[in-house]
C-alpha cells in the first residue's frame, strides 16, 4: 500500500479527505506556526485558501488567527453579518466567502502548531456535526506534525552529534590531544566564545576542508 513520503503529502491527503467528507465546506486548508512565528500554509484544496489565508494573517485578523490565538474552535457562519473582523471581511467577501471554520492544531507539548481552515462558498451554516468532523481531521493533521517534528529534531540531534564527533577528531590529529582534552578544548572555546558548540564544531570542519581543499 502506497503510503504518502512526506508530512506535507500526509496533510494534502488529511485536506482532500477533509474536502469530501464536510460537502459544507469547498475550500479547505492547513496552516503551521514556524519557529520565527510566521504562519505558513503548508497544504490546501485550492487557491483560494491560499488567498483567504494570506489576507487574514497579514491582517492579523480571522476565524482562523483568533482559532490559533486559542479559541480552539472558531465557527462563523453567515459570516457576511459578522462584525468580530471588520478588516478581514471585506476582503473575503470579495472572494465568495459565506461561512468559515477555524481549528487550532494543538500538541501538549508544543502548545499551538497551525490550524485546520475551512471555506465555504456555497453554504451560509456550520453544523455541529460540521465542527465534530472538522476536530476529527484537526487531530490527525496535528499528530502528523507532532510526528514529523519528533523525527526532525531526532534527525538534527544526530546530525550534531557526528559533526562534533568529526571536530574532536580534528582537534585530536592537529593538537595531538587525547579525545577527552579535544572535548574539553571544544566546550572552552563555546563558553568563552558564547557560542554553541556545534557552532565550533561546524567551523572547525568548514575549517579543515579548506585546508584539504587548498593543500
């Protein structure tokens, strides 16, 4: 069975599912807070959530920023008498818009990581059976995420271990110094520096490649 490779394949497959499974909703999307805080949106149905998404987060201002601000769940149906956006609305109903659906992604150990955003252009009202399906796939796009960001911070804590592995061993053969002493030549340079140690690291090898490089 064809499993998706990525996490963004894993929430293009979440939204399409999304998409046919709440027939309320023609224009679903899911966005991610990144580590610089800007949001992001990382998979949708349509460009139209890529228009409705990037007008509300440059506005600061939506069913789906306040969903992420943590309101959790953030329903807005006959959103054209809605008065909680006067800047946003405009510009939505200009697009077609008539309700919206905002989730927060949540993990318990990450706090907010995105959203769930979902679009209607055909119908003025949210069902509670709307809300209860629309959590459903909210949860699952969010332990994607959780998962994919385990996997990476795994993935980056190997990577600095071999690259600081690779600078004692530098140290070792130039210095000719135990690997304790190298080490401790590592971590005395961080601190003096205040710098990371895998900062050192990164220009003690940068460092002997271009040695290699132009001997």
């Amino acid at each position: 069975m064809h499993r998706p490779a990525t996490v963004d394949d894993t929430l293009e497959v979440i939204v399409r599912s999304a998409v046919e499974a709440l027939p309320t909703f023609d224009h679903i999307g899911v966005s991610t807070v990144e580590k610089d805080g800007r949001i992001v949106t990382r998979a949708s149905t349509s460009a139209l959530v890529l228009e409705l998404d990037d007008l509300q987060y440059s506005l600061a201002e939506g069913p789906c920023v306040a969903s992420m601000d943590g309101d959790d769940v953030v329903p807005a149906p006959r959103i054209a008498g809605d008065e909680r956006w006067p800047h946003y609305l405009p510009g939505a109903l200009a697009l077609g818009l008539r309700s919206q659906l905002g989730v927060r992604l949540h993990l318990d150990d990450h706090g907010t990581i995105g959203g769930l955003n979902l679009y209607s252009t055909t119908s003025d009202d949210i069902s509670e059976e709307d809300v209860a399906v629309a959590a459903f796939f909210a949860t699952h796009a969010a332990l994607a995420l959780g998962t994919a960001r385990h996997v990476e911070s795994l993935n980056q804590a190997v990577a600095t271990r071999q690259l600081i592995g690779q600078a004692i061993g530098i140290l070792m053969e130039r210095y000719v110094l135990s690997e304790q002493a190298a080490q401790a030549f590592l971590w005395r340079t961080s601190s003096h520096g205040n710098t990371k140690v895998r900062a050192v690291a990164a220009d003690l090898v940068d460092d002997a490649d271009r040695r290699a490089r132009s001997a």
